[in-house]
C-alpha cells in the first residue's frame, strides 16, 4: 500500500486507545515517502493524529477544553483571553 494512503486509512481509523500506536506507525511511514509532494499530502493527517493525541492525552489528565473553546495550538500568540461572547475585544472595536 501507498505510505501515504495507510497514513490516511490511519488518520481515519484512529481511537482513544490506538492513538500512540498510530502516530508511531505513521512516522516510521512518513520516513519512507519519496517525494515533498508526497510528505506535503501526508503532513495534513500526521498534524490530524498529533491533534488527536494531544487532545485525547489532556482528556485522560482532566485538562479537556469545552467544544466551543479555542485550543492553545489555535490560539494567536499574544492574543489576550477572549471575553465570554467568544469574540476578542480587538476584533470588536471599528477601525477609524
């Protein structure tokens, strides 16, 4: 198979409780892609299962966001917090 189909087919398949085994499978598959195109294709779901272990990691911790929360991966350096409609305040005021 394609390296970078089965790391698609991993992306997509991935679990709780197969996470860390995925994203080790899927590194030692990212090593064997050919070509910059290739690794471009596959970066999308190696970023995909980073995300999905980081955040599956911080749930076993007690550290879960709310859905509607932004990530600190999301977040724009140097924004401040963000008030409780979710919009930031320099978002909000209007340019002159």
């Amino acid at each position: 198979m394609d390296p970078v189909a089965e790391i698609k087919k991993l992306y997509y398949g991935a679990t709780k409780s197969t996470i860390q085994r995925d994203v080790e499978r899927a590194i030692d598959l990212l090593k064997t892609v050919p070509t910059e195109d290739e690794r471009e294709r596959a970066a999308v779901y190696m970023d995909g299962l980073s995300l999905m272990r980081s955040e599956w990691a911080a749930g076993r911790a007690g550290g879960v966001a709310s859905a509607g929360s932004p990530s600190r991966a999301s977040a724009r350096p140097g924004a401040g917090p963000r008030g409780r409609s979710g919009r930031s305040k320099v978002s909000s005021r209007r340019s002159q």
